[in-house]
C-alpha cells in the first residue's frame, strides 16, 4: 500500500540580494500559482509574469504597491489595492518566479511616483476592478494600476498602447503588455 504524504511548508518571505539596488518606480513582476496566475498564464502565453506592482520606499523599507484579488487577510475585507513589503510580495506562495524591472525615469520622476502612489493609496485605498474597466480610475488592477501612475507622472504608457481583446473585456493591459517595453532594464530576477 502506498501512502503519499503532503508536508505543509509555511510562506517565507523573499529575501532581497543585498547587492540590489531598489528606487522608487520600478516594477515588480511576479508568476504565481494561484488560480489567476494560472488563468493569466492560459490567456497571456507569451509573457513571462502573471502579475506587477510598482515599489515604493514607505519609511522603513521597500514596498509594492499593487492591485490583485484574492490576497484578503480577513473573509470580510474586499479586494483592493494594496501595500505589502517587497519580500511578502514575493513570499514563496505567492511568487514561483520574480523580478524587478527599471523604466529609466528622472529622479524628480522617481519621487513624484513615490508621492503619488502613497496618496493614491491612502487617500483613496481603491478596489480591485474586477470589471477591468481602464477608463474608470476609482478600481484597478494590477497593470492598469502601474500604467495609470506613470501616465499619471511622466506621460508614458508603459505598454505603448498594447492591448489583448477578449469577449466581454475589450482593451486589456496584460504583464506582457508592459513587459515588451523595450526600455525597461532589469534590476534583479529570481526563479524558486
């Protein structure tokens, strides 16, 4: 008789090489294994992550600013946008892969997303947009969120007016819509 046994290993947090050097703007992309990763993978094949966030410096530390359902820490709170330190974002049920991209930005750039990312997210803590709406931008999700902060600051559509069409959701942003940004330099990359 065969027995299998499933050992419960808990979550880590990623820990950072101390020799990456994080600013405020870049992009964390991350693939998961979560019943929407798995989806994003299904409909996105040609893009390495299923998820991204923008990083941000919150005082004591680096954090991703992102948008993603399914994450509640509670049955009764909503999907929303939300603030998480960079290692949980990339905690190991969370993240089977990784990385941090760089847009090259101005610093007055750097510092004006910083600002408005920590405004848009204590000031008005949007849902997550689970009508995937981007001309509405009281919810997000994940990349409308980025997107909607750089057009926001510098005027740059980071996926250059890539869009994926699908029945009942015309005109979505995908990860490898923002991905194919030729401009953007990787920082540090990871695979579990």
């Amino acid at each position: 008789m065969l027995v299998g046994c499933r050992r419960n290993v808990p979550a880590e947090d990623y820990v950072l090489p101390d020799t990456v050097c994080l600013q405020s703007g870049d992009l964390a992309f991350r693939e998961g294994e979560s019943r929407e990763s798995r989806a994003m993978t299904t409909l996105d094949r040609s893009s390495l992550y299923t998820h991204v966030g923008m990083v941000v410096w919150n005082g004591d530390g680096w954090y991703v600013l992102h948008a993603v359902p399914n994450e509640r820490v509670t049955k009764q709170e909503e999907d929303s946008v939300k603030l998480e330190p960079i290692g949980t974002f990339f905690r190991s049920d969370r993240a089977v892969k990784g990385g941090v991209y760089r847009y090259p930005i101005t610093p007055a750039d750097t510092l004006a997303l910083l600002h408005r990312g920590l405004a848009l997210y204590h000031d008005r803590h949007p849902l997550f947009d689970d009508l995937f709406n981007t001309e509405d931008s009281t919810a997000f999700y994940c990349t409308e969120l980025v997107c909607f902060l750089y057009q926001q600051v510098t005027g740059t559509d980071l996926s250059e007016g890539r869009r994926h069409n699908l029945p009942l959701f015309p005109n979505l942003i995908f990860c490898s819509d923002v991905f194919q940004n030729n401009s953007l330099e990787e920082v540090f990359a990871f695979e579990r």
